[in-house]
C-alpha cells in the first residue's frame, strides 16, 4: 500500500469520529433537562448586618472666597485695510 492511501484513511476515520462527537454534543445540549442552579450568598461575599452608627454634629460649611479674578479686556478686531 502505498503511504498517501493510508493517510487518506486515517484522515477519513478522523473526520468521522470528529462528525459523530459533534452531533452526539449537540443532541445533548438540546436534549439536556435544564435544571436551575441555586447559589449559596454567602460564596460570593460576607456581610455583616452590624453597622456602625456614627453621630455627627452639624457643621457649618465654611466657604472661602475666591479672590477676584479680573476679567481680561477684550481685543478690537483688526482693521482691515482697503484695498
């Protein structure tokens, strides 16, 4: 036998099994009973329900001025000249 046959074959034998794993997948996942995932809270991040109350006193909002900016002059528009 010559070596390009025997390639021929065992690439035609591959080809069908990789057909027959790609349907046998796809009938299972279409034919798969959906069952609902539950999650336990606690997996995902911990929480205490302790808070911390804090008490603040009512502080006046010190605003401190801004100097006074000075407005720049405005520019005249240039002249033109007459030609």
């Amino acid at each position: 036998m010559n070596i390009n046959k025997i390639l021929k074959i065992i690439g035609a034998i591959a080809a069908i099994a990789g057909i027959a794993a790609a349907i046998y997948i796809a009938v299972k996942k279409l034919t798969d009973k959906k069952e609902p995932e539950y999650f336990d809270d606690n997996d995902f991040f911990e929480c205490d329900n302790d808070l911390e109350i804090i008490e603040v006193e009512n502080e006046e909002a010190k605003v401190e001025e801004a100097p006074a900016e000075e407005t720049p002059k405005k520019k005249k528009p240039a002249k033109k000249k007459a030609e």
